[in-house]
C-alpha cells in the first residue's frame, strides 16, 4: 500500500519542476522580443548612422578626375581637384620660361639658306591675281612684271655674243627632268609641260639650281588631231573666249614662271584672229613669249612685236634628228648666228643624248668668247625678219 503511495507522490513533484522551468524560458523571450520591438531598431539605426561611409552615385556622370587626385565632399560626390595656386613669383618665372624656350626653338630651327646661285623664292602673292581660273600672274601695283622678276639675273652690259638654249616638255619624266634640272648650267632655261603633276614643286627645284622657268603653251599642230598635243591646247575651231579659257587653265597651274613656249602650235600661229587676243593677254599679265617657230608661215614673233609683247624666237631645234654629231652641228650653227646677230636661240628636249651633249658644250663656250645666257636676256633682242 505503502509503496504505492510513494511512487505517486515522487511523480507529481518532478512535473511540477519541468513546468516552472518552462515558464520562466517564456518569460524570458517574451521580455526579449518585447524590448526589440519597442527599442532595438532605433538603436541599430544609430550605429549604422555612427559607423563612418562615403556614398559614391554610380548613375551620375560627375567630373573626369584621375583617382590619384580625386577629392570627396561631404555629400559624398567627386569635387575636382585643383592644382596648388602658384605664386606670384612662381608664376613670373614659369611665364618666362615658358618665353625663353619659345624663343630658343625658334632660334634654333632658322630657315634654310638657299643654295648659292638659286633664284627666289616663288612666286611672289603681289605678283598673282585670284580669279575663277586660279592664280594667275599679274603686273604688281608698283610696276613689276614676272618675266622680269622671275628671271635669272644677266649683266645687260655684257657685249659678248649672247646664245640661249631652252629645253622643253620638262616634268613628264622624272628621271630626264631631274637630269636636265642638276646636270645643266643654270643659264640653260626650262620650259614644264602644263600636264605635269606636282608643277609647283618641279619649279621650285628648278628655281633652286638657278634655271629661270617657263610653261609649254599646248597649240594646235596642223597634223591635228593625228598629233594631239593634250585636253587643253588651243585650237582654231574654238572661239577665242574658248581659247582664253584654257590660257588661264594653262597659267594657273603654278607660279614663278617668266612665260610661255609655243609646244607644236604649226597651224594655230598662223592665224592672226586667234594670236592677237592670246598675245594680248601676255602682256598684260607681264609675261614673256618665246616663238618656237614650228613653221616657217608663222605670225606669232611679228604679232608680238607689233603688240610689245616681251619675245624672243626660236633660230633651231637643236634635236629633231637624235644623235650626237646632229646636235652638235646644230649648236655649232647657233654660235654661228650668234656671232653674226649678237644673239641665237636654240631649242630642244630633255633626251640623254641631248643633256650629255649640252653640258660638254657649255663648258667650253665661254673659251670661244661667248656668252650662255638665260632666254630672257634675249627678249626683245632678235630681228623676227
């Protein structure tokens, strides 16, 4: 009975312990959570406001800055750095030496001297017109003309009998125009075609090695149009403002020319209509015409003398047939002119055998008491009879 009644008691006492056990645990939490709901998010939130950040917008474009020199504000965006302020002597002294070396590397970088015996510079902008064609030469305002400003100085005084060679259709080929250009005595005249590429410069080189320069004037052969001396020559199925057209074309094409060489032109210079307007517009622009002479009829010399247009004419073409005894014998009767006129003037072309030959006879010319002179100490020198 006895033992019965133990075993009863001893059971509701260890019940009764587990049961206070549980109850305080949900006291416990029931204080903790109530406290984290009334206080716990003011207190996180101050020490998130507590704890130091900087906030960079990632969506705004702010100031290029390098990173090195990049400053935040407050707001946490990029402020632009700024260099330290000099000071006043500081910045004296930077801007003087900033002005030294300005003036030392112009010092130190001179324009080049040009070659002894070169020509001006050209050409000359008192010496050019604009017009829809280009630039085209012109008399300047106080009077001075291109064939003679341009030309290779030549002591007028000189009494010797004067011979002039001028070669033609330079600046086609380089390797003849660069020959005729470096192995020729600069008192040889070239004439450029019109057609040839970078003209400007081919006469700045020429210029350089002291030859004076002219253009081939493209006219009209009377075996046209068999032989077709380009796009722009003049023709006598053209009317004259068509013919001046292409003058101008030809004459813009560079600068620092004396004049102009007739270039074929058999049947064109014997027409009287179509020389004087072109003539006419040679002198006055101030320029030189040299009558080549490709047929005993033309009119062109007479044309221009009775115009006063600065001229000379051709006496021979010193390498229709090319070899060398054939050139040789035409310098020879040019020297032959000379002696009996005072003056000769030769033509031919930028041939090898022409170059080599030219050179061995100017080297010697001097010996036999003449004078190789530059086409314009001839202008208006020779009888066109």
């Amino acid at each position: 009975m006895v033992s019965a009644v133990n075993d009863e008691d001893s059971s509701g006492f260890g019940i009764s312990w587990v049961l206070v056990a549980y109850l305080v645990l949900a006291a416990a939490l029931s204080v903790l959570f109530a406290w984290l709901y009334l206080g716990g998010e003011d207190t996180v939130s101050r020490r998130i406001l507590a704890t130091p950040r900087v906030t960079i917008p990632l969506t705004a474009r702010g100031p290029s800055v390098p990173v090195s020199s990049a400053v935040y504000s407050a707001d946490g965006k990029i402020a632009e750095a700024k260099p330290p302020e000099a000071k006043p002597d500081e910045k004296h002294e930077s801007n003087a030496a900033k002005d030294e070396a300005s003036k030392s590397s112009e010092q130190s970088m001179p324009t080049p001297a040009r070659p002894e015996g070169a020509l001006s510079k050209a050409p000359d902008l008192e010496l050019l017109e604009e017009t829809p064609a280009g630039n085209l030469p012109t008399i300047s305002g106080d009077g001075r003309q291109p064939w003679q400003f341009y030309a290779r100085p030549f002591p007028d005084a000189d009494t010797r009998p004067r011979i002039s060679v001028v070669l033609t259709g330079l600046g086609l080929s380089r390797s003849s125009s660069e020959a005729a250009i470096k192995q020729l005595p600069g008192t040889i005249s070239l004439s450029f075609a019109p057609y040839a590429d970078k003209l400007d410069d081919w006469i700045e080189t020429a210029r350089l090695s002291g030859h004076e320069v002219l253009l081939d004037l493209p006219m009209e052969p009377a075996s046209f149009p068999r032989s077709d001396p380009g796009p722009y020559t003049l023709l006598t199925s053209l009317s004259v403002n068509e013919n001046l057209d292409r003058l101008d074309w030809i004459m813009a094409r560079a600068g620092g020319y004396i004049g102009l060489t007739t270039m074929q032109g058999s049947r064109f210079v014997t027409s009287d209509e179509q020389l004087r307007p072109m003539l006419g517009v040679l002198k006055r622009r101030g320029l030189m015409f040299l009558d080549a002479r490709s047929t005993s009829r033309s009119l062109a010399a007479a044309i221009a003398a009775e115009l006063t247009v600065p001229r000379a004419l051709n006496n021979r073409f010193i390498d229709n047939e090319i070899t060398r005894p054939a050139i040789d014998r035409k310098l020879q009767e040019l020297e032959q002119i000379a002696r009996e006129t005072g003056f000769a003037v030769g033509i031919g072309q930028t041939y090898p055998v022409t170059i080599e030959r030219l050179a061995a006879w100017a080297a010697t010319l001097e010996s036999r008491g003449m004078a190789l002179a530059p086409i314009s100490a001839l202008v208006n020198k020779q009888s066109f009879r």
